[in-house]
C-alpha cells in the first residue's frame, strides 16, 4: 500500500509528455546549416518547443524525389546525430521510460521516424538497411510519401495497396515493434495495414477527409481502423489540408474542428499532434510555429474537453501506443 503511494506521488510528479509527431526540422538543419536552437530559422526551434512545452519529438528522415533516397535518409540521420551530440538538452530515445527520463531530466526527447519506406533505397538488400537504421535509433516508419513506392501506394498519386515486398516490410516492422505510420499512404495500404496489425497503427500528420476533402486527410473508415488498433492521428497544420470555413482562413478554431471530428469518430484517445513545422507548410492564422500550439490546447478546453482528453491529445495517447507497440520487443 505504501509502494503504491509512492509510486503514484512519483507519477502525479512527473512532468507532462507533450508530443508532436511529425517534424522536419532535420531537413531545414541538413539544407540551411542550421541548429536546433537557431530560433530564427526554424519553426520548430529548441526555444520554441519549450515555449508551448513540447518535449517528446518525432523528428522526420525525408528523402525528396529527386535525390539519392538512400543517402538523404543516413544524410539526415547523421545530421541528428551530430545535433544530438553537439547540445545536451536534446537525446535520441528508444523506448518510452528513455523518453519519460529525459523529459524528467529536462532534456527533449527525440523520436526518430523515416518519411516514406523509399528511403531504404531500391537495393534488394532494404532489410539490411532498415536494421541499420534500426539500430541507430529508427523507432517510427511511414510507409509512403508523396509517390508510390516499391512497398505501397500513396494517396498523392492514386496508388494501390501493399505489394509483395511491402507484405515483407510490414512484417518485418512489426517484429522489430517499429510503429508503422500510414500519412500518406493509399486508402488500400491503411486500411490493410490497419487490418491486419496487433499493435498500434498511426497516422503522424494527417486531417478528417470529412471536413477537408483533399488526397492526404482520412476518411472516416480509415479514422476508425486506425483507432480500432489503438493507434494515434496527428493534427496537421498544413493549411491546405486544414481549410477554412464560412471565408476565412484555416485558423487555431480550424484545427480544433478535426480534432472534435477524429474524436467523434474515433474516440478521444485517437487525438494526438503531428504540426508538420520545417515541412515548408502554409500555417493556419494563429499556429505560425511550434511556441504558439497552446492556442489549440486553449480552444479545445473552450469547447469543453476534460483535462484527461487534452492530456491525451497532448502526449498521453500516443505515449499509451507506443507502449502498446513496443511491448514483447524482441531488444
């Protein structure tokens, strides 16, 4: 009884773990010689995350089309690496308690993820390079971006659904217990995904189709299928994929409007944020960069949410997925 106790004052204690799910700040540090506490360059800045409390980051390997995919991914990779090394707030984690100490420890917690599964390179060796990846850190996986690959379709260019080697890939993430992120990926590729998994599934940055009909959004199936895996949607603040209504302009009431969607069809506990800042986004008037997503925090509590629902969207659902994903991990 007395453990117990302690052990629930520990908890009530620790800090809150805010996460975002989706940055590209490794690619505004590799192409413009930035670090992660040039506030003026970066929307997504060291200075900026505390400022709205942030403290868990999904930090994005993105290969461009045009690019040597393969190269650009260990490019960024070693970009973060070399952050990392450079500026001792920040850590790369692994595992949720690695995440729950450094936040405790007042550092940022850095989650890596790779931007579309062609980053492994048209080798016919990719199981190879993803465990090397894997070593170094690669905890979260999207399967697509904005073009089909040799693994699954993309929602962009109208793909088709996991191809052979796709089936191997997923296989192989699930066995490693990498999360698998379906933004960007074809309704057929979710919702097989999705389908087929015994553990969370998420889509890191990604919008209601019901609000906002455009390519990169999700439809309600597809909310539901991701939240019947126990899995998380990260807002999008890009503002094509936000709209406006009435004439105005995507805004923090936008944004706030897909959440109540997602939730409404998928539960609360399928809220989570993916900002997508350093992704060359068009922001909604009043979420310019990372210090200001407490606006979001602010109106959803307006709305009426409880503080365990923001707690949720804030960090706390995907922290239970990951948990979820990572458990029975074979390290």
């Amino acid at each position: 009884m007395i453990m117990a106790l302690i052990l629930a004052s520990a908890a009530a204690q620790s800090p809150e773990l805010r996460v975002d799910l989706h940055l590209d700040t490794p690619t505004q540090m590799l192409t413009k010689g930035l670090h992660f506490d040039d506030d003026a360059g970066l929307e997504a800045s060291k200075a900026k995350l505390r400022a709205a409390g942030t403290n868990v980051v999904v930090q994005v390997l993105w290969p461009p089309r045009k690019s040597d995919h393969k190269a650009r991914a260990f490019a960024l990779l070693g970009v973060v690496e070399q952050e990392v090394e450079r500026d001792d707030d920040l850590v790369i984690v692994r595992e949720p308690q690695e995440a729950r100490v450094a936040v405790g420890d007042g550092k940022i917690a850095i989650l890596l993820s790779m931007e579309g599964a062609h980053g492994l390179g048209g080798d016919p060796n990719w199981a190879e390079v993803f465990g090397q990846f894997y070593d170094r850190g690669l905890r979260l996986l999207g399967i697509t971006w904005s073009f089909s690959n040799r693994f699954a379709g993309a929602s962009s260019d109208k793909g088709g659904g996991l191809t052979e080697e796709g089936h191997a890939l997923v296989k192989l993430a699930r066995e490693k217990r990498v999360i698998l992120d379906v933004s960007h990926a074809s309704t057929a590729t979710t919702l097989a995904i999705c389908k087929s998994s015994d553990v969370p599934v998420i889509a890191s940055h990604s919008n209601a189709q019901t609000l906002r009909a455009h390519v990169r959004n999700l439809s309600d199936e597809e909310i539901r299928c991701i939240a019947a895996t126990g899995g998380v949607i990260g807002l999008n603040f890009h503002a094509s994929f936000v709209g406006g209504v009435d004439g105005r302009k995507a805004d923090v009431s936008r944004v706030a409007d897909h959440a109540v969607h997602l939730a409404a069809v998928g539960g609360y506990g399928v809220v989570a944020l993916g900002t997508d800042f350093d992704g060359y986004i068009k922001k909604p008037v009043g979420l310019e960069d990372a210090s200001k997503v407490g606006a979001l925090w602010a109106e959803l509590e307006r709305r009426g949410w409880t503080v365990a629902q923001l707690e949720g969207a804030r960090g706390g659902n995907f922290m239970r997925a990951w948990v979820a994903a990572r458990a029975n991990s074979l390290d």
